[in-house]
C-alpha cells in the first residue's frame, strides 16, 4: 500500500473533441422536390372567403336590400358582409332598422355558412391536405389537423362533421322555439315574422355572431329582455355551447366525467368556467353602483345580466348595457376576455382559450421547477408551448400596432373605446362602444382587416406554423444560458 501511494500517478489520457465534431453538422436532403403550387391551402382559404364576402357585399349593395330602396353604399355593404361572414356583430348600420327583409335573409345566410361552414370547409381542406403520398406528411397532416380541428384521423373528422350537423341543425330548432314563446305578439308582430325573428336570433347566438333583427333598446342590441331570464339564460347556454366547439360537446357527452375527458377538454373546460367566473365578479362589482348600466337593476336581474354580459362579451357581442357607459376596469376586463376568446374549433374568435390555459400551465410548470409545462397529470409537447406563445405575441404585436393607427388617425376618439373595439373585431366578438360608424373610412378599413384576419388568422397561422415535410432541421446549436429577470 505504502509503495502503491509513492508511485508516480498513472498518466490520464484526455480525449478532446475534433473541431469538425463540435461544429454543426447539415444534413441536406438531395432528393428532387417537387415543384410547390402557385396556391397553398391558406391561399385557397383565402380567396374562397374573400369571393364569398364579395358576393354577399353585391347582394347587400342590391336597392331591395335596404329599407330606403336605395343602393346601399360600397363600404356599409362589404363592412356587413365581412362582419357576418366572420360572426362578428360589428355594424356601421342599425340592422333592424337599415336593412330590408331581403338584406336580412343575406345577413343571414353569410352568418350561417361563415359559422357552421368555416368549420366544414377548413375541415375538408384539412382531409384534401391528407391525401398524400408519404408517411410524414400524414403525421403532420395528424398533427395539424388536431391542433385545429380537435381530432387527428380523417374517418373520425368524416364522421363528427356528419353529426355535427345534425346537432347544429337541433340546437338552431331548439333555440329557436324558445325564442318563439318569448318573442311571439312582441311590438304587434304576426306570427310568421316572430319565428323569423327568433330563427334569425338563434342562429345568430349559437354562431356567436351578435347580429339581431329585433329593434333595438338604445343601451344594446339585446337591451330590451333585460329582465327578461328566459332569453338572456337560452342565449347564454347558445353562445356557450358555440364556444366550446364541436369536438368538446361530442367529448361531454360521450364520456360525461371530468376524468375521461381528454386533456384538450378539460383545459377548455376549466378556463371557460375560471375566466366566465371571474369575468362576471369584476363586472358586478365595478358596476354595482353605476346607474348607467346595472346600477338600476334587481339582484336576480344583476347576476342573470352578470353572467350574460360575461359569456356574450367573451365570444358573441351580444349586450344588454351600454358598453361606452362602464367602468375602465370593466372595459379593460372585457378587452383581456376578448382577446382570450373561445376554444380552438368552434365559432369564436380570439387567441383561443386553450392557448391562453397552455401559457399559464406553462408559467406554473416554471414557477415549479418543472422542466415541461404540464397539466392534469398530462405533459404538453413542447412545440405546442412554443406555438401557443407565438399566437399570443402575435396578436399583442398586432393590437399594438393597429391601437397606434388608429388613435393617429381618430385623435379626438377615447384610446380605450378604439382598442375596445378594435379587439372585438379581431376577436370576432362584436362588442362596441358604439363608435364604428362615427370612424374614418381608412378606420374603418382597419376594422375590416381585423375581422377578416380575426376570422382566418387562426387557420392560416395552423398552417404556417405546421412543419415542413422538405425543411427537416437535422442539427442543433450549442446552449448557452442568458440572463432572465
């Protein structure tokens, strides 16, 4: 042992990484491409809704379209069939009083093929987008397809949009009926123009499009059934139900417990419920006291309008106070829940609500040491964490930018009532100040570019986002760490 610890050290051989080993390494595919259409799926997207809110604009334009008889105006008539083609609500018009039957029964059919259809076209362009050759562009097609639409195999997406339908087609009825019985006799109306009404303000809720035919109280356009529970609690469930989607109504009724229910379900579930909940807390109490608004109001009235308010004013648009009338913490709290918007493959608009419910799993994950944002015993992948944050950004860059326009070009305009409303458009909510038909037609325009982008946005950004099937990443860079806080 003595002699051992006196001997001269063993000599340690080192082995130090080649340069070439620590440089990155690019792997370069040489199969030939293929040549890339002039026209991608975000193209055709595009241009197909781009004819279609084209057409319905011609249509409105048409003098039988308006009460007047007169030919409506090129920038009111695009402005409306955007706004419904998009479910968005937003109006430069009074629609009860400005359009004519024949206008109304356009507004209609564009609200209800840009609701129920966008998810049926988007659906079917997802399933063409399927049809391909290799293996790995049906994975990403997998991928991309559950990232919007909610399921990821083309016989069960086949499927859903058979019964979605049917269900849709029920939920109109249903909703409609009820209206019927609220609405019947209302202002001396026959009995035919009442169903009409109440046909027209059901699709109008389950497609949270917050178009209404009914003439108008001067506090909102659903201002008149404020005490009226009936209405008010239909509509809620109607403008629910659109923004949960189809995927996650299939999903509560097949499986029933919160247990089986996937993780997509339960991230839309639980955020709904926490930013519905908040959202009508705020607004109950920065608006106790206001006579403008819910100040006059009974205490059943209070909370019936309270979660109303909340769920319409996330998704739909639909109102029964004055929203130029409330408190900056109520409209600053109805901005967040709008730009939040509803759940990814259902009618509303907005980031969606799962984005939102990711982000903040995901800050969680962090403030609890843990290496991956998580969930409900469920590990989200990171690249959705990444996408989420992507959305996110974007749309604050995207507000930001527009919020700056458009005080330079409306300065005598409120700044919060702009981005108010600005949001609502791109959110596709509907919800207003009242301060879009007083706006500048380069505004205005604005407004028109975000609920088209509010409406398409999320699709299109779907498909950006999707990896490339010829533009596989074969290396990684070295870490290194940076300062953070």
């Amino acid at each position: 042992m003595a002699a051992n610890r006196g001997s001269r050290p063993i000599d340690a051989i080192i082995r130090l990484p080649r340069r070439r080993e620590v440089s990155q390494t690019i792997r370069r595919d040489e199969s030939p491409r293929r040549p890339r259409r002039i026209l991608g799926v975000s193209g055709i997207l595009v241009i197909g809704f781009t004819l279609f809110i084209s057409f319905g604009a011609i249509l409105l334009m048409l003098p039988f379209a308006s009460v007047s008889g007169e030919f409506t105006p090129v920038e009111v008539a695009f402005f409306t069939s955007i706004s419904a083609v998009t479910v968005t609500g937003h109006t430069v018009v009074s629609t009860p009083e400005y359009w004519a039957p024949f206008g109304q029964a356009v507004i209609f059919i564009l609200m209800t093929l840009g609701g129920l259809g966008f998810m049926v076209i988007s659906t079917f362009l997802l399933l063409a987008m399927g049809n391909r050759t290799t293996i790995q562009q049906r994975a990403i097609t997998r991928g991309l397809m559950s990232d919007t639409v909610g399921v990821n195999q083309a016989r069960a997406i086949r499927s859903l949009g058979r019964n979605v339908i049917v269900i849709v087609l029920l939920i109109y009825l249903g909703g409609s009926l009820i209206y019927f019985t609220q609405i019947s006799g209302l202002d001396g109306m026959g009995q035919g123009q009442s169903y009409w009404y109440s046909l027209f303000l059901s699709v109008s809720s389950f497609n949270n499009a917050g178009f209404n035919i009914i003439p108008e109280a001067a506090s909102g356009n659903a201002a008149r059934f404020v005490s009226n529970p009936v209405v008010l609690i239909t509509m809620t469930a109607m403008i629910a139900l659109g923004g949960l989607g189809w995927v996650i109504m299939v999903d509560l009724w097949r499986r029933r417990r919160f247990a089986r229910f996937s993780l997509d379900t339960k991230l839309v579930i639980v955020s709904s419920l926490g930013l519905w909940a908040l959202g009508a807390a705020i607004l109950s109490l920065t608006e106790f006291a206001n006579p403008s608004t819910m100040g006059q109001m009974g205490w059943v009235d209070r909370i019936i309008n309270a979660v109303f308010l909340t769920v319409s004013g996330r998704t739909a648009g639909f109102s029964t106070i004055d929203f130029s009338q409330v408190a900056d913490a109520t409209g600053m709290t109805f901005t967040s829940l709008m730009y939040i918007g509803g759940a990814p493959g259902s009618v509303a608009g907005g980031i969606k609500v799962v984005t939102f419910a990711v982000i903040i799993a995901a800050v969680v994950s962090s403030l609890r040491s843990r290496p991956h944002a998580e969930a409900f015993g469920r590990e989200i992948p990171q690249p959705q964490v990444h996408r989420a944050l992507s959305v996110a950004v974007l749309g604050v860059v995207i507000v930001f930018i527009a919020s700056m326009t458009l005080i330079t070009l409306e300065p005598d305009t409120r700044f919060l009532s702009l981005v108010f409303d600005f949001v609502s458009a791109l959110g596709t909510v509907g919800a207003t100040t009242g301060i879009v038909p007083s706006l500048s037609l380069p505004s205005q325009g604005i407004f028109m570019a975000a609920m088209f982008a509010g409406r398409m946005g999320p699709l299109i950004l779907a498909l950006a986002l999707a990896p490339k099937e010829d533009e596989v990443v074969m290396y990684r860079f070295a870490h290194e760490r940076v300062r953070i806080g």
